[in-house]
C-alpha cells in the first residue's frame, strides 16, 4: 500500500514488527500486515472471508497490541490468514474489518505460529513531519 511500510527485528527469542504509514489507520493496517508476513507472504492470501474486530484501550500503544492480539486470536480460532484490513480509528476505538481464507498449509506453507504481541519495545508516536511509526514484539 503507497505510504506506509513494514519491517521485522530480531529481538531475542521473539520477532519485532516495526512499520510506518502516513495515517494512524494505515500504521494500524501496516502492522497487520507485518503480522501476517511472519506466517506466509501476505500477498498470496485471498480475500474469502471478512471478519470484524472491535478493540477499545486507553492509549495507541495498547490499543495496537489489542489489535494484533485479537487478529491472533481470529486466526487461531477460525484457521484463517488475514491479508487485507480496513481499520477505522475513533479517538481510542478501534473497528475493522479483516479478510482472509482458511489456511491451506500447501500453498500458505506457514512459516512460525504467532502466540500474541506483547509490551516489549511497545511504542506508537508520530513525528514532526506527521508520519506514524509503531513497533512491538510478538511472541513466536
């Protein structure tokens, strides 16, 4: 997507996902998709199914791992990958919707099982040029 961007970091035993985007939605968007990146090329995930996610937390950091934690889950539960979002931020609630398919462990060929986002190197800030950054850690 034009105006944002993902990495991962080595981070001890875990693996950070760090991202920018131009817009709280898109960083939100973007470490998604760095999410979904440590289990298969997100690329190759078809929009099958959408899923809705509702999070509310008292600040953008939080809110983030609340975010990364409930896609976990959605996964975890429904055997899905996600590989679209569209997140939409009210102050600090969050509501999005989320499309994926059901793991097809020939053509996904996952990579880690993604246990949950944690606290560790947490941050949500936007600079003075008014881009978003995030990174968290998550535990694999």
């Amino acid at each position: 997507m034009p105006g944002r961007d993902w990495e991962h970091f080595e981070h001890d035993a875990d693996i950070g996902l760090r991202a920018s985007a131009a817009s709280r939605e898109g960083l939100f968007e973007a470490m998604a998709e760095a999410l979904t990146a440590l289990i298969t090329d997100p690329v190759g995930v078809r929009a099958e199914e959408s899923v809705a996610i509702h999070c509310e937390a008292p600040d953008d950091a939080l809110l983030l791992v609340d975010w990364l934690n409930a896609l976990v889950y959605e996964m975890a539960t429904r055997g899905m990958l996600f590989g679209d979002w569209q997140v939409t931020l009210h102050d600090r609630v969050l509501d999005a919707v989320a499309w994926g398919e059901r793991v097809d462990r020939i053509r996904h060929e996952p990579v880690v099982e993604v246990k949950g986002a944690t606290y560790t190197a947490l941050s949500v800030s936007r600079d003075r040029a008014g881009t978003w950054h995030a990174q968290c850690v998550v535990d694999v």
